[in-house]
C-alpha cells in the first residue's frame, strides 16, 4: 500500500503520531497539483479547511437527476401517493445525514479516510470486504449510474450522440477526481450557486404543475420499498464521510463538521426527491420511467427546460468527481501495495474506465437497474455501519494514540467486524429482500412486509458484533484480568 520512500513511524513527531503511515510528498492547498500518495495519515503541517465547505461538498453531488429519480420511483415505480413518498424521503434521508455527520466528525484527529478507519471495528485484513465493496459500488456503479444520467441530460440538451455526450462527461469527471481532494472541493463549491439556484426555482415550478392528491396506487410494501431506496441513496455517502474531513485540524468542531455534513446531504437529497415524486404525479408512470430526464423537464418553460439539463449534466460530474476518488481511496485502503507516488490518482484513472465501459452497457432500462442499485446498496451499508456504531460505542474510552495504532498495523485483527456482516448481509437478504433480481422468503409469502432487509441486516450485525466482543471480553478477563487491554 505504501509508497516506496514510506515507513512506519515509530516515534511520535509534531507532524504526526506514532505507529501510522504518513502520506508523502508536499499537497498545501494549491488545486492544480494532483493529490499524492494514497490512504496514509495526512501530516499536521498539511491540514487545512473549514467546516462550512462540507455544506456544498454534500450539496452539490445530490443536485443532479439521480436525486431526482429516487423520488420518480417512489410515485411512478412504486405507486406511492404524493405525502407518503414525501414521509418515506423524509425518513429515509435523515437515517442517512445523520450516520453521514457522525462519521465525518472523525476525520480531523485520527487524519485518515473512511475505510481506513473502518480497520478499527474489522481488522487490517478483515476490512477488504466493506473497503472491497466500496470501491466497487462507489468507483464503478455509482459512476456508472450518474455517467448515465448526465449523458441523458446532455444528449436532451444538445442532440449529440449519447456516446458521445458519455465521453465527455466521464473526461471531465476523471480530470477533476485524478487532481484529488483540493480540486474536488473547490469544483463542488463554484457548481453549488448554479446548481442550487437552476434546481430551486425548477422544484418550484414542477410542484406548481403538481397533483400532490392525485390517486395512489400503491405496490405491496410500497412505503418499506421508498424508504429502503432512499436510505440506500442517502447512506451511499456514508463510506466516503471522512475523505472530506481528514484534511482538516485535529482540533476543528466535530459538532460543525457533524452539522454541515448532515445539513447538505438532508437539504438537497429531501428537495429535489420530493421535486421529483412531484413530477411523477403530473405525468404518466411510463413516461415517467421509461424517458424521465425528458418527463421531468418538460413540466418546464423551454429556456428553464435547457436550464436544467445543463444542470442535470453538471450535477452528475459533481457526484462523480466524488464517486470515483473515494472509490479509488477505498481501493488503496484495502491494503494492496501500489509503490506509486500518484497511486491514489492512477487507480481513479483505472476505475473510471472501467465505470465508463459499465455505463455504456447501462443507457438502457435505467430504472430498473438504478432500483436494484439503491436497495443493493442499503443492503451492505447498513450492516458495515453497525459495526461501526457499535465499535465507536463499546471502545469510546479507547484512547486516539491506541486507535492510531491500530490502523496501519497488519497483524491487528477484529473477526467480529467481518463475520457479523457477512451474517448480517446475508440472512436478511436471504429473509427480506423484495427487488427484481431476488425476493425473499418473507415478501414472497407476506408481499405487504415490502423490504426491510436494511432494518434487519443492521440489527442482525449489531447484535453479533456486541455479543461476540462482550463474550470475548468476558473470556479473556477471566484467564488474566491483569493483563486485559480494552476491547481487544
């Protein structure tokens, strides 16, 4: 994983503690140099931000037309009425901002990205299945999807080929994502008037045209279904939480850095999901599946339509940009050594071609796909999210410089992450998923029950994860009560 000029610390510095693996070379806060090293400790004499920029960080990627269509699907896809698409949005997005604010607030002091302080509740090696799985839902299918997006938005706008319209979108979301994290938050700041202004006034306009009474005919489980899917798209950020803390001082408010990270991801996904179940009540439900960029927009005067478009096309690089370094960070903190300077870079590069091949194969049936995804999504999440929860509960006590050594160590293990994930994930699939490709056991006899596979798989882990460590401790303070160090 490290660069070849790298090693372990061994003593503490002013620039960084011991036992961690520091990131090389020289970044500051210049945007046109590309971000070196990978998933390494960020020295002190590099940090740098405010809190406030996790406003339009978490803003800016929700304003594009995936957003958009959680909220189609609740109306059109799943038959809901207008108000309980709007509870079911609520809902499902705050469980989302609020484990968004919880995990940002960590990576001032531990310094890190997100999957690499996963390695606290899963071990080193236990934790290439949450990092695994994050470069592959972040780099190659969120990518994927909102490459898709963008280009529809683009070929509407423009009449260009849609390959054509897919080859410039993914350009410009690699240059960005391949010069890294400063790049990355100033492109989200400059997109956020435009976007907020173009999307504001368009929700207005589009919930004007709207028949928030309009008749529901809701499938089984209907209201299970929007809440799972939107939580799977709220929660689809949660893995990335710190890449965009990390570079900040150890000694800035978490309360802050809580508050904007879950304000920008609650405001933006809550707006334009409800512009959206709007929209699906003043249009047919095929056409709102089968054509939505062009449903959606034309409810809009001409000049606002194209607007929009330009908007959706815009909002997509700004997810993607976000998509694409976090995946390519996920990847380089599954512990796979790259002895490259611009390895965290390359990797992006990487990904993105990959992405861009999956989302030349995915301009069709979008709808059905983007459903999957987001419950697949929420499927995982929610189960690697309590052992995260639950680790940050048992160990609060644990001091930062014994965390700290833990995350570049190697032979650090924690079996319980891994296994009651895997348990987690596994049984309430097996139990409760209720999408095209796989029904469970319980919705194929009770269809009503809708999908909770989220709801159980994050249950399920929590209660392994708790009982597997409370055994553990008890086991070990019972053959040496002396010699016991916290939780491990």
């Amino acid at each position: 994983m490290a660069g070849s000029d790298q090693e372990l610390t061994t003593l503490a510095s002013s620039d960084a503690p011991a036992g961690v693996l520091v990131r090389e070379g020289d970044y500051g806060e210049r945007i046109t140099t590309v971000e070196p090293g990978g998933a390494e400790f960020i020295p002190l004499h590099e940090r740098h931000g405010k809190p406030l920029q996790l406003f339009w960080t978490w803003t800016s990627p929700n304003l594009e037309f995936a957003t958009v269509f959680v909220g189609v699907l609740a109306v059109a896809g799943f038959g809901m009425g207008f108000w309980q698409a709007t509870l079911a949005i609520v809902i499902g997005t705050a469980a989302g901002a609020a484990a968004q604010g919880v995990l940002s607030a960590r990576g001032p002091e531990h310094g890190v990205p997100q999957m690499v302080l996963s390695r606290l509740g899963f071990g080193y090696w236990g934790n290439i299945l949450p990092a695994g799985l994050n470069s592959i839902t972040a780099g190659i299918g969120w990518f994927a999807v909102n490459s898709v997006s963008g280009t529809f938005a683009l070929n509407t706008l423009t009449h260009m080929p849609k390959w054509l319209c897919l080859v410039i979108i993914v350009a410009a979301q690699l240059v960005i994502a391949f010069f890294g994290h400063n790049l990355v938050h100033a492109f989200e700041r400059y997109a956020f008037p435009l976007l907020a202004l173009i999307f504001l006034v368009a929700t207005v306009w589009i919930l004007s045209k709207s028949h928030p009474g309009a008749a529901a005919h809701p499938i089984p489980g209907a209201f299970l279904l929007t809440t799972g899917a939107v939580f799977g798209y709220a929660a689809g950020w949660n893995p990335y939480a710190a890449d965009y803390t990390r570079y900040f001082p150890p000694n800035t408010s978490k309360k802050a850095i809580g508050w904007w990270s879950a304000a920008g991801l609650f405001v933006s996904c809550v707006i334009l999901e409800i512009a959206g179940a709007g929209s699906a009540t003043a249009a047919s439900a095929a056409a709102s599946l089968t054509d939505p960029t062009t449903t959606f927009t034309g409810h809009l005067p001409t000049a606002m339509a194209d607007l929009t478009l330009l908007a959706i096309a815009v909002g997509a690089i700004a997810a993607n940009v976000l998509n694409i370094y976090s995946g390519a960070m996920s990847f380089v903190a599954t512990g796979i050594r790259l002895p490259l300077a611009l390895r965290r870079a390359i990797v992006a590069l990487v990904f993105g071609a990959i992405g861009f091949v999956v989302a030349l194969t995915g301009l069709h049936d979008a709808g059905a796909r983007y459903t999957n995804f987001l419950l697949i999504i929420a499927y995982w999440i929610a189960p690697w999210l309590a052992v995260m929860f639950c680790d940050q509960f048992l160990y609060r006590r644990r001091s930062l410089s014994e965390e700290e050594g833990l995350l570049f160590n190697k032979q650090y293990s924690n079996w319980a992450g891994p296994v009651a994930m895997l348990v987690g994930v596994v049984v309430s699939v097996w139990l409760f998923s209720n999408q095209t490709e796989y029904i469970g056991l319980v919705p194929t006899h009770v269809p009503a029950v809708g999908d909770i596979t989220f709801e159980v798989g994050f249950v399920i882990t929590a209660v392994i994860y708790l009982t597997w460590h409370a055994l553990a401790d008890r086991g070990a303070g019972s053959r040496a009560p002396a010699a016991v160090t916290p939780g491990r």
